[in-house]
C-alpha cells in the first residue's frame, strides 16, 4: 500500500510517499481502507518528537485519524462488518497511522460514521469531535444558559466546540483572529466574538457576562488566554486539552482548571454521534490535499490561522 511516512525527524520534506504492507489486524482490530485523514499540529509534534509515542519505529506512518470502509476485522470484533462506514482516533496507533491506505485499529477506538455526515468530513472530526463534546459535557459540564468563552474557536476542535455548545443552550462568546476568523465564528452560531489577538477580551465578556463569566473552553494559550481567565466569575471554571500551552497562571478565585485528554471508546462515538446528528454538525474543511502531498498539507497546518480543518484525502 502507499503510506506518507518518515524515516527520521526533520522538516515537513522528512515525509515521503512510501510503499508498505497492508498491516494485519489482530483478533481485536479492524482494518480500515481509509478515505479522509486528519492533518493538524500533534502530526507535527510527533513528525519531529516521535518518541513521544511507543510505537515509532522508522518508517513511522504518521497520523491519528481519519475515516474509511472496514476491509477486514479480526475475529473478536463484533461491533463492525466488511463495508461499515467508520472513523476512528488511535494516539500511538500500534500499527502506524492514518496518512496510508490501510489502517489497522484497536475496535475500541473506531464508531459508525454519522448520519449526515460524508467520508471527508467524518475524516475530519474523530479527533477532534471526541475533544469537543468531550470539553463540554465532561470536562466543563457545561448546561443551559451557561456562559462560555471558546478561546480559538476557528480552529479544528473550536470550530466544532462552538456548534456543540450551541446544541446545549449555552451562550458563547468566541474568540478568533481576523476580519475572516470572526466571520467564519459568527456564521457557526457564536452569540458574540472578540478578536483574540488585537481586541479586549474582557470587555467583551463583561457585554456578554457582566458578573463574569461561567467557563472557559481554551484552544489555545498564552496572554490572551490569561485575558479569558480574568473574565471568569469567582468560582469559574477552565479547561483545556493537553497540548495547549502555555498553562494559565495559577489563580486563588477560580474553582477549577481542568486540563484532559480526548478519549476513544463505543460510548463515547455514540454520544458525538448523537451530537453531529442533532447539530446538523457542519465540518469546516479549509483544505484538503493528495496523500502524496502530506508533507505541503502539514506545512499549511505550521503556517496556522486556518479555518477548520485541514485533511489529505487517501482514496
Ligand atoms: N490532548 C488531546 O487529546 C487533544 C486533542 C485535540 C487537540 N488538542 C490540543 O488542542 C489545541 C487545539 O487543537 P486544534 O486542532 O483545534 O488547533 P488549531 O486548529 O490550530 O486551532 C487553534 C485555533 O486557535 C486560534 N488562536 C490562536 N491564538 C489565538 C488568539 N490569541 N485569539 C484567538 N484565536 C487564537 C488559531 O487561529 P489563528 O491562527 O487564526 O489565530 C486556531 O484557529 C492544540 O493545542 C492541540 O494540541 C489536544
């Protein structure tokens, strides 16, 4: 099969096509003939940090999800057949990742593609779908009537955090960088938005919270994040997913800084499943390039402020 893999760290140039057995699953994988795969910093980090994960050995395929049809599956897997339409995230995939035609994954870690939902885009969302609903729901518990800031709401998981907020009655303030970045935050539902670089964050929040406000949802880090945090009510809470950075300073007032990590698993791509469909999720695709070109498709993921997301489509 053709895979985008490395054979050792360096530049996006260090990702070349290769041509690799189609791997085998084991009694509880799936193998999956993928379509869509995602393309976003964490393929970066470990094109040049790949040690951060146990299975890296050169040539390492590289990425963590994606979407496809199952072509075979080992003989413990029940939940899916031949033909299934699927998604999956897999962090440390033990047999290589997604930027290949074949994809070989633990079941635990795949679901059903969702209704409405194409290959392209369900491609697009196992990761960081999962992360979204996961920061609502669990991490902030967010409910109706809650007052939100989703910190980088244009980007991959934001852009999909602002819809699912939206779906549980919570009002959102979104903040995003550009004439563009707004826009493209408005048009998905935010009830108010504040560039995130150059405006006034807290002013902002005081319009929409003037007491401060219930949660922050953070996509991204630094001193405009600490201008989110200032604008908590006392006993507010924070969260975000490991990888953002740097960390917000310590405060005494805030109830609760919850950092996590998005979690595979049946129940849980049941409940986005549930989401997608009763969001009419919309999935904002900037750019999609040939599995040949992986290495330009991360470059356009270094360059940064994308709107949505970025995919290299297998098949
Ligand atoms: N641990 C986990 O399980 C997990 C899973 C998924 C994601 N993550 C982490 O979550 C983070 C977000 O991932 P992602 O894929 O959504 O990244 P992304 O697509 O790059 O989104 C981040 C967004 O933040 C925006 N942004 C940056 N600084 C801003 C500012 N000052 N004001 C307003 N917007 C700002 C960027 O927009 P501009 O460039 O246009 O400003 C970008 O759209 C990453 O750090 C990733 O590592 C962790």
């Amino acid at each position: 099969m053709k895979a985008a893999a490395i054979d050792r760290t360096g530049g996006p140039e260090v990702i070349t096509l290769h041509t690799l057995p189609v791997p085998k699953p084991a009694a509880d994988e799936v193998l999956i003939a993928v379509h869509t795969a995602g393309v976003a910093s964490w393929d970066v980090y470990l094109r040049t940090h790949p040690q951060a994960i146990k299975h890296s050995a050169f040539p390492l395929v590289l990425g963590t999800d994606g979407a496809g049809t199952v072509a075979a599956v080992g003989e413990k897997v029940k939940r899916f057949k031949v033909g299934d339409q699927v998604y999956s995230y897999s962090w440390d995939n033990p047999h290589g990742g997604f930027y290949a035609e074949y994809v070989a994954v633990p079941a635990e870690r795949v679901g059903h593609v969702p209704q409405g939902l194409t290959l392209q885009q369900a491609g697009a969302v196992a990761t960081t779908g999962l992360t979204a609903i996961q920061g609502i729901d669990d991490a902030l518990r967010l409910k109706a009537g809650d007052t939100l800031i989703i910190h980088g709401a244009s980007g991959g998981v934001g852009s999909l955090a602002l819809q699912f907020a939206k779906l549980r009655g919570v009002k959102v303030l979104a903040t995003a960088s550009g004439e563009d970045g707004l826009t493209f935050v408005k048009g998905l539902g935010a009830d108010a938005v504040v560039d995130g670089r150059k405006g006034n964050i807290l002013a902002a929040a005081r319009a929409v919270a003037p007491a401060g406000v219930d949660a922050v949802l953070a996509f991204a880090g630094g001193d405009s994040l600490e201008r989110c945090v200032e604008a908590l009510r006392a006993g507010g809470r924070i969260a975000y997913p490991y990888g953002v950075k740097p960390d917000p300073r310590p405060r005494d007032d805030t109830a609760a800084v919850i950092r996590y990590n998005a979690v595979p698993g049946p129940q849980e791509f049941e409940r986005l499943n549930r989401a997608i469909e009763a969001a009419k999720l919309r999935v904002p695709i900037e750019a999609e390039f040939p599995l040949a070109q992986a290495d330009k498709a991360q470059e356009r993921v270094e360059a940064g402020h994308i709107l949505g997301k970025i995919v290299l489509r297998i098949r």
